[in-house]
C-alpha cells in the first residue's frame, strides 16, 4: 500500500489551495455580512475550481483512493432521491443539485482519506480560518448594525447557522492535542459563538465544556473538585461582567430571557416555536414517509393558518430533516453510512489525539443539530465529509481492509 498521509511543511502549496477552497465560502457569500462580496458566479464553482487544483498536486505524488463502502451508500440514497424527486415531479434543478453535491461530499471525504497530513494540520488551519474570518465578520456586523438577531450574519451564513462552524471548532480546538495558541482559538470560538445570540449554540457549548471536564479530571480527588468550583466563581463574574458591557450586554439578556421563558413554562417561545415546526414537519412526513416529501412544504394550507409561516423551512432536527429529504427507507442508509463511519472511526482513533478531536466536535454538532438545521446543508455537510475523511484515512502501519475500504 502508497502511505496515505504527507508532512504538512512539504506539502504546504496543496494544503494551503485546499484549505482556501473551503474559506472561500465565507468571503464569497450572499448573506449581509461584513467583510464578504457575492460573485457573478456561483461560489461552488470557484470551490470547484481550487479543489481541482489541489487535487492536481497531490494526485502527481499519490492516486486518489475512493472507499468503496461509504462511495456506494452516498450513490444508493442518491438513486432512491432521484425516484422520489421524478415521481414527485420535483424541478430538474432539485435533482441537479443532490446529484452534486452528492459528487462532492464523496470526493472531499475520499481527498481527505487519500491525502490527509499526519498530525492533522491542515484541519487545524482550516478551522482556524473560518473562525478568524467568522468572528471577525460577526463582531463588526454588531458594530455597524447593532444586535438584533435578524441582522447577525457572517459569510457563511445567519447567526444560528453561524454558530454551527464556531461550534465545530471549539470541540475541535477544545480536545485536540495542546499546541501553542490552542487557547486562543478556544477562546475565540467561544466569543463567536456569544456573538450570534443563539441560545441553543450557548447550551451545546456548555455541554462540550462540562464533557471536557468530565474526561479530563479525576473527581476522586478534591483538587478537581476546586477546580470545578473556581470555573463556577470565574463563570458568574464574567456574565457579571458581560452585562456591563455593550458586546456582552445582548448574550446576558438573551440568557435571561431564555431562562425566564423556561421557567415560566412557555416552552413554545422558549423554542422559537420550534414545537409547532416540529408538528407541521411530522404531518408533511406522514405523507410520503418511505421516500420522503423533499419539500417540508404542505400544499393543503391556507395563508391564514398557524401553520403556513412554516412553508418550506428547515425542520430544526437532523432526523426530522433525514426523513424529510430521504424518507423512512433513505434513513436507514444513512444511518448505515453513520454505523460505518462510527465503526471504522473506533479503528482510526487508537493513539491518535488529533482524530479524537474531531470526534467531539462532531458529536457537538450532532447535539446541535437535533434544534438546528446543519446536517443535511451543503456548506456544512462538506466541512463534515472533509473532517471525517481526514478521521478516517489511515495511517502509515494502518492496512485499508475493514469494511470493504479500497487498497
């Protein structure tokens, strides 16, 4: 077998293309931030185009292997797409736009698999980048326009959406191996994250804090139990201290109001209706729950309902969207290409620290994506497919052969 991964310092031209394919999704962009211009072209193809190149360096050092496992589930809950779509009479533009994206999410992860560093670097830049560029776009937004939430956008997306790459980050940058500015970053995902107002970004950031602490501390000792409460005393202090200021002042009140709505027992605000959405989804899946509808969309409601303001949304759930695009049969492909992933993942995480990083931050985003939509969106499903290539590829003494993975 070719050895699969390279040295980053020797490679550097092809990573850095790589890496600049991704980010150009948050410069070149059509929502109202900062620090972000939309082309005359689709920003897709500019990413095409880069990945084309970097494809070209290293594909003249090694050959691209393509796992065959995850590459036949990808195209088989295609096929079942593709049926559902014409018998539904989806427009040729639905059906177009699977079918590339479908392309791309298998050769990320096989780029990834094929060509990924040892230590993992270029993950680590990659995800620095989109931090940068995302707070930095997040923090001047806020200047210029104030905090409403409405108007909170980075290059890659509205606040919430946002939230979902900060969070990636910070799991990642929170259990990945120390290096020198580790702190850094995790400290400026965590303001990226406070920037875009969204509650459900702050509960799954506390939750990757505590999981964190969980695995890091004996709490047979009392040292660690000091620790705890001195993370306590620092917490209330720096929310007393937010509150004072004109950044910090909208995430204290919006915990505030969040709390208060919680426990008031008005669990329909506290979710931003999401409840309702949650209903009118079901309903929709009822229809066509083998194939799934495509659309979260009900043609039988008039625009006075309670319901119609929901036409077309995003289900806020990642199971509840799985079902929508794919259907009751597509699910259980996915969840037999999530099964394969976790499986193989068990394998390729054995003394390495920096793949173990990467399983947290996606267990993060799974925690998130059961409120918010993230699986299943492309910006965000390529940045999964290039992790969890990069997860996956094997290692110098490692040998391909589990799960029909390709020599």
């Amino acid at each position: 077998m070719r050895q699969r991964q390279f040295g980053f310092r020797k490679h550097r031209i092809g990573y850095t293309i790589f890496i600049l394919s991704y980010l150009c999704f948050t410069v070149f962009s059509s929502y109202p931030s900062v620090l972000a211009v939309e082309l005359p072209i689709p920003t897709t193809l500019v990413f095409v185009v880069l990945q084309a190149a970097a494809l070209c360096y290293f594909a003249y050092r090694a050959e691209l292997s393509i796992p065959i496992v995850p590459a036949v589930i990808f195209i088989l809950r295609l096929i079942l797409f593709a049926g559902n779509a014409i018998a539904l009479h989806m427009s040729l533009g639905t059906l177009f736009y699977e079918i590339v994206l479908t392309l791309i999410y298998i050769y990320v992860f096989s780029f990834m698999y094929s060509y990924a560093s040892e230590d993992g670097t270029e993950i680590r830049r990659l995800l620095i980048g989109l931090v940068t560029v995302t707070t930095l776009q997040l923090a001047i937004g806020i200047l210029i326009h104030g905090s409403d939430k409405g108007e909170i956008a980075a290059g890659i997306g509205m606040s919430n959406y946002a939230a979902t790459f900060l969070l990636l980050a910070f799991g990642y940058f929170l259990f990945s191996p120390k290096t020198k500015y580790r702190v850094l970053w995790i400290g400026v995902s965590v303001c990226g994250v406070l920037l875009t107002l969204s509650f459900g970004a702050y509960v799954v950031l506390a939750f990757l804090a505590a999981l964190r602490l969980v695995t890091a501390l004996d709490w047979k000792l009392p040292r660690s139990w000091l620790i705890l409460l001195g993370l306590a005393v620092a917490g209330v202090l720096a929310i007393a201290v937010l509150a004072q200021t004109d950044f910090g002042r909208p995430v204290v009140d919006k915990m505030a109001e969040k709390l208060r709505l919680l426990f008031t027992g008005n669990l329909q605000a506290f979710g931003s209706s999401r409840l309702m959405l949650y209903e009118f989804t079901l309903d929709n899946i009822k229809r066509h729950w083998a194939f799934g509808p495509i659309e979260n969309f009900n043609p039988n409601l008039a625009p006075s309902d309670a319901f119609f303001r929901f036409q077309y949304d995003r289900s806020h759930n990642l199971l509840l969207e799985s079902l929508v695009l794919y259907g009751v049969f597509g699910t259980l492909v996915n969840l037999a290409l999530a099964i394969y992933v976790c499986r193989l993942a068990k394998r390729r995480i054995v003394g390495q620290p920096a793949k173990k990083a990467i399983v947290f931050a996606v267990l993060g985003t799974v925690a998130h994506g059961l409120i918010e939509p993230n699986f299943f969106t492309m910006h965000f499903e390529i940045l999964l497919w290039i992790l969890l290539g990069a997860l996956l590829s094997p290692n110098k003494r490692q040998t391909p052969k589990l799960y029909g993975e390709a020599a």
